[in-house]
C-alpha cells in the first residue's frame, strides 16, 4: 500500500487525488477516461531504483485538481466519477 | 549571540560549506553527488562511498543552473575534488531539471525520505519536511522508500517564506525566531492559520494593540505548527517521527509541534537542511551501482 496524494490544501478547502502506486497495474484505462488528461502514465517516482511505470497526476494539473476535475463534479457533487469507476485494481480516489 | 541587532536583512540565514576531515577522497571508490536545488535554497552533497565529505548549502539565485552550478562550486572549494571524479550526480529539488551536470532528477519526496533515514536512521517512519515554499508530509520504511506522501505546495503557510516574511516585520534575525517565540509566560492564540498575507495583517494589529515580539512571534510558530500537523494527520503518523528542512531548526516550531503530536522528533546531528541533497546522492551512490551489476 504506498499511496501518492496529488492536490492541495488552499482557503477553500482540501482537494487531493490519491493513487495507491502498489495496486496500480498501468493499464492506462483511467488516463483515457479521463475528459481533461488530468491523469499519466510515468516511471514510479516514489520508487527510483525501480522499473515499473504508474498512473499519476500530470505535473500540469497538480496545483489546480478542483478546477481540472470541475467538469466530472457537476453542482460539486463526486458521483460516479468515470476515473474511480474504470480502475480494476481500484487504486484512485478523490478525497472531495 | 543574537544576529537581531546587527544584520538588517532578517530573513537570511547563515549559507554554509563543510569539508570532513576524516575522509580522503582519492582512497574512495564510489564518488556521488547530489544537489538540491530549492526554490529558496540549494544544497550540494558529495558523498564518498556512502559517506559525506564536503556539503555546501546557500540560497537559490533567480537562475537554477546558476545555483547548481554555484553551490557544486563553493562545495568543492579546496578540497582538490573536481567535477569530473564524480561519478554521477543526482539533481533534486524544486529545480531539479536544470541542474546542467546531473545524470538525473530524481523526485524530492524519494531523497527526503532517503536523507531522513540517513541523517535520523532507520526508526524513522514519519517524515516532515518544512521547505521555503511547500511543505510535505512523507511516509517511509526502515530503508528510506516512501510508503506515502501528501505535499502543499500552492501555500507560503507552513514555509520557510511565510517565516521570513514574520522575521522582515517584526524585525527580528530569522536565526533568532524560534528562540524569541518561547521567551513567553504563558501560549498566546495562534494567529490566523490559513494564510500568510491575513496572518501578517493580523500580526500588525497584535503589536498595535502593545503585543510585544515574543508574544507575536509564539502566536505565528503555533499556527504554523497547527498548520502542518494538520498536513501530517491527513496521511497518519507513524513513530519515529523526523522533521527535516530549514525550518526544522527554528525551535519555536518544532517544540509547538512536538507538543500538539505528543510526539518527540529527534535532534539532527547533521545540517537538516541537507536532507534532500543527501538523499539524492545515496540513490546517485546506488544508481553507480546497479549500472555496475548491469556490466
């Protein structure tokens, strides 16, 4: 279980996307779920000596997840979110 | 021996250069790097066989390879070691991508673990890492791997600049700060924690109203230990707890953390702010070495 948070806590609240890098398997379905290419697959970086590859959080998106992912929270709602929903080793999650 | 009256830029702290003694370079076999290149500081490790030998630490410039450059320099300065011997150079840190000399960047969250375990050893499991611009809380094992991670980097709350921009107003050295804030009798409230700019404003108000420095400066320590202990509580703590950074030697922070964690974070015996630096040249060190099984 090592788990990459990717997001931000600002005055307005938390908003971080957390990965479990262990139960990610690369499959990719969630980077092609995803309407805004908020998501990547990349080298591990928590495991540099390493070889395998993981889905992440692009660099571009990291500072601004509330705005990126607004389009899939209709009314600000986390429902049914198409990233969550295809993952077969369920490793993603929104924390809002 | 207080720096307050003397120095009129409060914000900055003491640049430093080290060379150990013990070591010779030339008797080494693995000779590795790294650098750190932060957004508000730089540090250059190099390591002789898993060993430190000569570190340098100082403020980033507004160029990134400068700094590289510059803290590699002052680093090496007369020790008779050149860039060339070094084997592979790690670059890490907010500027990682343009350190000109490094065979790789490697993520700063992976080299502050790593660092942590070096400089607190292998209890560690929890590490807190107070930077100039973002503040990350990190999860690791007995060897240093992350294991988790959660970092704020959209905020100056609970960094080395919300810290600086508190020392340049209330004129106060930033050496000084953390002793300063626990020269109070009794915890004042903390100021507004959720940003630096309202905590300023606020602070203005405070020595109006006849709060004197102490007072201010304890009342800006705990809201910026509430703040990260917050950060940290999201991803659980683990004992032994670690903080590394610049801000792991203001002591005013980290008793008020210790304090709220019930919890006590060891005393480094090396520069803490070297933490990532040194990570950074352990995976160099270990990177040698798997190129050298690969062979």
């Amino acid at each position: 279980m090592t788990k990459a948070n990717y997001g931000y806590k600002d005055g307005s609240g938390e908003y971080f996307i957390t990965i479990d890098t262990d139960l990610c398997n690369s499959c990719e379905k969630c980077v092609e779920a995803c309407p805004a290419g908020v998501l990547e697959i990349a080298e591990d970086e928590l495991d540099p000596l390493g070889d395998e590859t993981i889905a992440i959080v692009s660099e571009e998106h990291r500072k601004k997840v509330k705005y990126s992912c607004a389009p899939c929270k209709p009314g600000g709602e986390s429902k049914e979110l198409p990233c969550v929903l295809i993952c077969e080793s369920k490793a993603l999650k929104h924390s809002w | 021996m207080s720096n307050t009256e003397s120095k009129k830029e409060y914000w900055r702290w003491t640049e430093s250069r080290y060379t150990n003694p013990n070591i010779n370079w030339e008797d080494g076999d693995i000779i590795s790097a790294g650098v750190d290149v932060g957004s508000v500081s730089t540090q250059a490790v190099i390591m002789v066989d898993g060993e430190i030998y000569c570190y340098s630490s100082m403020r980033t410039g507004s160029n990134s390879p400068d700094s590289a450059n510059n803290a590699m320099d002052w680093a090496l300065d007369s020790t008779g070691l050149t860039i060339d011997k070094i084997k592979y150079t790690v670059g890490t840190g907010y500027g990682r991508v343009n350190v000109p000399f490094a065979k790789r960047a490697i993520t700063e969250i992976a080299c502050h673990a790593r660092g942590a375990n070096f400089i607190y050893g292998p209890e560690i499991r929890t590490v807190l890492d107070m930077g100039g611009q973002d503040c990350k809380a990190i999860r690791c094992d007995q060897r240093g791997k992350v294991t988790a991670f959660l970092m704020n980097d959209k905020c100056a709350a609970g960094t080395g600049r919300g810290m600086e921009v508190f020392a340049d107003l209330l004129q106060v050295h930033i050496n000084d700060v953390g002793k300063m804030s626990l020269q109070v009798e009794e915890e004042p409230e903390p100021v507004s924690s959720t940003c630096v700019v309202f905590a300023k404003s606020e602070a203005v108000g405070l020595l109006r109203k006849g709060w004197p420095k102490e007072k201010v400066l304890a009342a800006y320590c705990s809201a910026m230990a509430h703040r990260v202990v917050t950060l940290l509580a999201r991803l659980g703590i683990e004992e032994k707890f670690a903080i590394t950074g610049g801000i792991a030697k203001n002591i005013g922070v980290v008793k008020r953390i210790e304090d709220e964690l019930k919890l006590k974070a060891p005393e480094p015996s090396i520069d803490p702010q070297l933490a990532g630096a040194i990570g950074a040249a352990l995976f160099a060190k270990a990177l040698v070495e798997k190129e050298r099984k690969k062979a």
